[in-house]
C-alpha cells in the first residue's frame, strides 16, 4: 500500500542494518545455564537505572559501565523474580533457576560489540536505494555508545585505549563513518542524552530532521520502542529477529504486545 504523505523513513541499528547484539547474550545465556532471555529480562527491568540504560545515554565511561553492567546481571535476587515474573505473564513454565551467578560485564558487551559489527546486506541495500531515490529523508535512530570518537574525542570522562578498541571491535569507533554516512541524519542516543522508548528520543530526531511524526515510517526489532513510536503517529515494521533465532524481543515489564507491521 502506498503511503504518500510519508517523507523520512527511520531505521534503528542493531538488529535492523547490523547484527543485532542480543545474538551474543544468547549464546552466553546457554554457556551459563540460563534460561532463554534471562539475562535480557534482567536489563530491561532494570529500567532508566540500569548500567545498560545509564550507558546508552552517555551517562558513564566504559570502565564504570563495565563494573556496573556485570554486577547488575549478577543479581539473581532481583532477576530470578523478575525472570518469573517475565514467565507468568508468557503463560510458560519457569525452569529451575540459578541462586548464584556471576556475568563478567566487560566479556559480555565484548562478546556482544564484536558479533553486532555485521552488516545485514539486504537492508544496507534497501537504505541506500531509497535514499538514492532523494524522496524522503533516511535517518538512523539508534541507543548507541557513540559519544566515542576514533580521534580521542569521547562525551565519557575518559578516552578508550587502542587496546580495549580492538577487544570490542571498535577499531574505526563505536560508530565508524562509514556506518555514518548511509543516512541523511544519524541520532545517537549516547550523545542526545535520550534513549528508546522515550518518546523525547524520536521527537529530537524530528524536530532536527524537520520530519512530523505522522510522516515517518520507523523499523526496530524491539516490541516497546515500536509501540512509542506507533503512539507518537508513526508507521511501524517490525523487523523480527525472534521468530528465526527464539529472542524475545518485544515482551517488556510493562509491555507484552505490538501490532506493528511485519517486515
């Protein structure tokens, strides 16, 4: 169906262009002997206090988040509950859970920032065709850790080492350019100091884009930032990671469902 009055098109990052992280928090869920989405569980429901949240809004250096990130997820007291809380809802049965964990934070983003660096070929392609089609504008809209810049510059308290770089497969920076320039306007969460789903997050982008909400078509792969777009006006996708690698990606403490379009 085509969508006239459409003028930007709105693309998050991992797990839309890139290879979404959360394949790698999977694949350590099974090294731990964890339950699927356990540890995704964990970091959403922390909420906007969580080291993942504080993060992706700039808030702190790598070396804090890292302390912070493993320790949060270490927490079985306040992830067993919220891990049950997560099944009921599901309608699942909760598997015996573990009473003592121990998540090394800086192993685990590791793990994560090395396997997101991908590209997904196909979207790349779709990025670039509509904007060589010059008829709307392509914005990246992304909870991110760009506030690093490969010239030293960084928004934390602190530059990142060459070494500490190449573990996390940043070598070009958290955000290269050439991840840059396959958009008109790219807004990234560490450096507005607003993340998804926070509704401010997507009217920043328009306001500096120019867009209205109602004129943007927005793609995520997670359920909540879908739905805050969806009841700011605009047209959502869902692009489903889940379905094809068992990641639940649209269940939230407070959220269990979005009607969004299927890509």
């Amino acid at each position: 169906m085509a969508l006239p009055h459409i003028k930007a098109v709105i693309f998050d990052i991992g797990g839309v262009v890139l290879r979404s992280p959360f394949i790698a928090i999977a694949d350590y869920e099974r090294e731990k002997g964890l339950p699927p989405n356990y540890l995704n569980v964990s970091i959403t429901s922390r909420g906007s206090s969580g080291a993942w949240q504080k993060f992706e809004r700039g808030e702190v250096p790598l070396r804090t988040f890292y302390a912070e990130f493993g320790r949060d997820l270490s927490d079985t007291t306040n992830g067993n509950i919220w891990y049950k809380e997560y099944c009921a809802r599901k309608g699942i049965s909760c598997p015996e859970l573990l009473e003592q964990l121990e998540v090394d934070g800086r192993d685990l983003f590791g793990r994560m920032m090395r396997s997101a660096s991908t590209y997904d070929v196909h979207m790349v392609t779709a990025v670039k065709r509509l904007r060589a089609a010059g008829r709307w504008r392509i914005i990246a809209l992304t909870n991110n850790f760009g506030g690093y810049r490969p010239d030293g510059t960084t928004a934390a308290p602190q530059a990142i080492p060459d070494a500490e770089l190449e573990f996390l497969g940043w070598q070009d920076g958290p955000v290269p350019n050439h991840l840059r320039d396959l958009f008109d306007y790219f807004y990234d969460s560490s450096e507005v100091g607003l993340r998804k789903p926070d509704p401010d997050f997507y009217l920043h982008a328009c306001r500096e884009s120019g867009t209205n909400p109602e004129e943007a078509i927005f793609l995520d792969d997670i359920g909540m930032n879908l739905k805050a777009a969806k009841q700011l006006g605009m047209v959502t996708i869902h692009v489903r990671l889940e379905e094809s690698l068992g990641i639940d990606l649209c269940s939230s403490v407070a959220e269990e469902h979005l009607n969004g379009a299927k890509l």
